[in-house]
C-alpha cells in the first residue's frame, strides 16, 4: 500500500470517528436537556394556605420538580391540571378525611432518617406525634376523621416478594388509644381462631371510626379481613386482595390482585370486589398496580402510576367499562373534599 493511500484510509478514519463522537456528545446534550425539561418543568406551583375542609377541593401530595416537591398541596375538583396551591408540608405518604390529615414524613440526623406519623388538623397544624417502627407504606383516615392508621414496614420495602415485614397501627383520635400493632388483635381465618407466627397486616381502609378491611398475609397467601376496633377482632373475608379501598356506599372494594403470568415484579391488577356477592370485576386497567387506589366517586377508581417526576395519578371506572386516563400530572395520595 503506498504512503498515499495510507494517508488517505487514516483520514477517513479520523473523520468517522469524529462524526460518531460529535454524535454522542449531541445524543448525550439532548438526553441531559430532556431530563433537565423533566426536572424544572411540569404543573406550576404556588405557596399558599391549604385547608382539608375546603368544599371543591382535591388535596394531594405534590410531586412535581421544585422547592414544593412532597409538600401537600390543592387545586379546584374541576380543574386538576390547573395551578397548585401548596402548603409547606412535606410527607412520605399522606391521607385525609373529615377535616383531619396523617402525614408520614421522615425526620432527618443521627447516622440515619427516622420516621414519624404527624396528626394534622384542616388547617394543616400538628395536633399529636407518633415514633414510627420502619420505612412508612400506607395511610389513611376514617371518613369522620376520628381515626387513624399507617403501615410501615419494618423488614423489606416492597410487596411484591415474600421478604418484608410490616406494621400496622391504629389510632382513636377522640381518646388518643393507639393500638400499635394489629398483630394483636384476634384473627379468625375462615370462622376458626388462628395465631400464625408468620401473619403480616397492612392496607387499612375505613367504613367508619371503628370497623375497617385490611390486608392480612399468612402460609404464602393474602386476604381480605375485616377489622373491629371494639371487639379487637380480624375476620377474612375472600382471598388474593392486597391494599383494599372501601367504595363510599360501602359495597364494594377495590384491590390489587396478583394475577396468574405477571412477573414477579409488577404482579397486580386493579379489581373490584362486590362485598354482598364476593363477584370480583376486573378493571380496564392493564398494566401492574402497586397503590392504594382511592374512589373519587362512586363510580370512578384514581391509583397513581410512575412517571416522569416519579408518579401519575390515573382513573378508571369502578365497573370493568371504559379506560384508563391521566388525571394529574407529578401528584400521589389523593383526597377529595365533600363539593
């Protein structure tokens, strides 16, 4: 080969890999810009008062990119992808009902984050404090506002394998009894007494301040159990429910169910259970649902889904018709007051 054609082939080298790396610089420069459109973009956000009892309102926790990421904010019923009002009030998981809020936040120092459950009032103000036992899951308030539980997990952080372990508590607010675990109340699996050393509890959704449903997990199954504060007793129900919601009228409850060829991962469906029948409906929802869907009427079903800023909140009707649409942009744990 002459020198000449060596010349020649290591010029064209040089350029290819020239090209291939400007390339890759304008590939990454566009990557990063996208994900710098994500980070400071989404849903305008604003510093104002929040109220739990306003009339009209949805109250969320805000998770658009921000100083207002994880604070409790609200915007119009009517118009959800309109401006956010938000409250300064940051948690990891949140939940309202009758004017009274349960804020699960973290609380930083030390060789590492502690956890807290924080009882707010409609104004938002702290009323009482509880040390929590692990990383929070799940909280929600009875529909008058006198009780309160949350679910931590004190082993694992997620449900999806068989490694975790949570706690469940709950609170009466009018006499500031707090039930710590509910490992202790009496389980009854199909009417007989039962002490499984391997019972796990989470998922509480209230029919009023005393009786509720929840999760309960024993010998590699799960169930649907109703709970009694009073009696201090759980009762199974009907089998494969996790994370149950109890409907407005309080007929039925919507669930994630593990379903046959998912992967282990995204094992869920979102259903519906018809309480009087046990009749399950499937939802129009396809993909895997790992939330505790909440109603926002008595016909429609809202759950969040990942997104862009970490979570989208969606719904679906209740009765199997219809699909699946973006409700809210960059939002988790929704709440709706009384119209």
């Amino acid at each position: 080969m002459s020198r000449k054609s060596r010349v020649l082939i290591l010029l064209v080298a040089v350029l290819v890999l020239g090209g291939v790396a400007v390339g890759a610089t304008l590939h990454a420069a566009g990557r990063a810009a996208e994900k710098d459109r994500v980070r400071s973009g989404g849903p305008a956000v604003r510093s104002g008062e929040v109220a739990l009892d306003a009339p009209g309102v949805s109250v969320f926790q805000n998770m658009a990119w921000g100083p207002h990421r994880d604070e409790i904010a609200s915007v119009p019923a009517g118009d959800p992808a309109g401006p956010r009002t938000s409250s300064g009030v940051r948690c990891l998981r949140f939940h309202t009902a009758g004017g009274t809020g349960v804020c699960l936040r973290a609380v930083r120092g030390g060789l590492r984050d502690t956890y807290r459950a924080v009882v707010l009032d409609a104004r938002l103000r702290e009323t009482h404090r509880y040390d929590l036992a692990g990383v929070p899951s799940r909280a929600r308030v009875s529909p008058g506002g006198r009780s309160a539980a949350w679910t931590v997990f004190v082993s694992g952080d997620s449900y999806a394998g068989t490694a975790f372990s949570t706690r469940t508590s709950v609170l009466d607010l009018r006499t500031g009894h707090l039930d710590r675990t509910l490992e202790d109340y009496r389980f009854f699996l199909d009417g007989r007494p039962r002490k499984p050393v391997d019972l796990n509890l989470w998922g509480v959704t209230f029919a009023d301040d005393t009786r509720f449903y929840a999760t309960a997990a024993t010998g590699g199954r799960t169930y649907l159990v109703r709970g009694d504060r009073a009696a201090r007793t759980l009762r199974t129900v009907h089998t494969n429910v996790e994370c149950p919601s109890l409907s407005p009228d309080g007929t039925r409850i919507a669930y994630k169910k593990r379903v046959e060829d998912a992967s282990s991962d995204a094992p869920w469906r979102l259903y519906v259970l018809d309480l009087r029948t046990l009749r399950e409906t499937p939802t129009a929802e396809r993909r895997s649902v790992d939330d505790q869907a909440v109603w926002r009427d008595g016909g429609t079903l809202v759950y969040s889904l990942p997104g862009d800023y970490g979570s989208d909140l969606w719904t679906v009707p209740a009765d199997g018709s219809g699909s699946p649409s973006v409700s809210m942009r960059a939002a988790l744990a929704p709440a709706f007051t009384a119209r």
